[in-house]
C-alpha cells in the first residue's frame, strides 16, 4: 500500500496522526488476535465434544435398530429451533437458546411401551445434533475473524506503521534540506550585499 504524501507540514501533521492511531490500535488488536485464537480452540474442542457424545449415544443405541422398524417417524419432529446471539472476543455467535418439539398425540396402550423412550432418545440425538452443528458454526466464524484480525495486525505491524513512519523521516529530512538551504542562501545574499556596499563605500 503506497502512502500518498506532500513535502509540507500539513502532510506531516496528517501522517503522524494516522500513525498514532496505528500504533495506539495495534496493541488491542494484539490482545483481540490472542482472545480469538483462543476462542477458536475452545470452540473447536466443544464442537468435537458434541460430535463425540453424538456418535457415542448412537452407538449406545445401536442395540435399539431392529425396533425403530416399528416406530412411527412422523411422531415426533423439530418445530422450532430459538437462537441466541452470544459474543466471543467482541465476534456475535450463535448458540441454541431452546429447541421445541412437537409430538403427535399417540394411543399409549395400542403402541409398544418403548415408544415413550424413542421420542426421549430421539429428543436426546437432535439436541447433540444442532448442538455439533452449531458449535461448528460458532468455530468457521471465529476462525474467519481472527484470520481477519491478523491479516489487520500483519498490515499494521510490517506494512502501514513502517510505511508510515518512513513518509515522515523523508518529509522532515526534506524539510531540514529545504532550511539549510534557505540558510546558506540567506548567507551568501547578505555577504553580496556586505561586498556590495565595502564597493559603494570604496
């Protein structure tokens, strides 16, 4: 990123500003980049937890295989699934506030008794269900954001600072040039005038 610049004080006054502002960010972008990545790991570690606890209930009730034959699917289905918004290192992210189900009324006496345990277990497997799916959701997006917080922190750091920084040394040096110039010019004008006037007088 090419910093656009004049020889004067104007310029200079502008790129020290932007400079500070660079440099009074960096630190809490420092400290937003380390929440975040974090965050990630937490996020990632709960997301492979409701993987782990889902894949270890279906296994556990693998032996019930043979009966969900029997089990009438449209007994119980997911009517609504409320989402929250939590934050995470200043990132919004989702998490399940509530999941309602809605369960077809059933004749207890002319169903298998176990009927009442399948919409339990089934209650139980979609909870773990959204719970993986969102808790990886919860991770891309923290993941997306702190690739972003270092991308900015990278940019501020080792291109825009430096950059910054380099405009203004090349600015006062300029101008310290332009003094002493001024100043040499100013001296050789008053000797000619000194010189001028010891003629004049002679």
């Amino acid at each position: 990123m090419a910093i656009k610049y004049q020889y004067n004080k104007t310029s200079l006054t502008n790129l020290g500003k932007q400079l500070k502002v660079r440099q009074n960010a960096l630190p809490t972008l420092k400290n937003k980049e380390s929440a975040l990545r974090a965050s990630v790991l937490g996020a990632k570690a709960e997301a492979e937890r409701y993987a782990a606890q889902l894949e270890q209930a279906l296994q556990d009730y693998d032996y019930l295989a043979a009966l969900w034959d029997e089990f009438e699917p449209d007994l119980i289905r997911v009517a609504d699934v409320e989402m929250a918004t939590v934050k995470v290192a200043g990132v919004k992210t989702p998490k399940i506030a509530e999941i309602r189900y809605e369960i077809r009324p059933f004749n207890t006496f002319a169903r298998p008794a176990w009927f009442a345990d399948g919409i339990r277990i089934l209650k139980e497997l979609t909870q773990l269900g959204l719970e993986s799916e969102v808790s990886a959701e919860k991770k891309r997006i923290l993941e997306f954001n702190r690739k972003k917080t270092t991308q900015k922190v990278n940019l501020y750091e080792k291109v825009q600072i430096p950059g910054y920084q380099e405009a203004i040394r090349k600015i006062k040096r300029y101008m310290e040039d332009e003094e002493t110039l001024n100043k040499a010019s100013s001296k050789i004008v008053k000797a000619r005038h000194a010189a001028e006037e010891e003629e004049e007088v002679r």
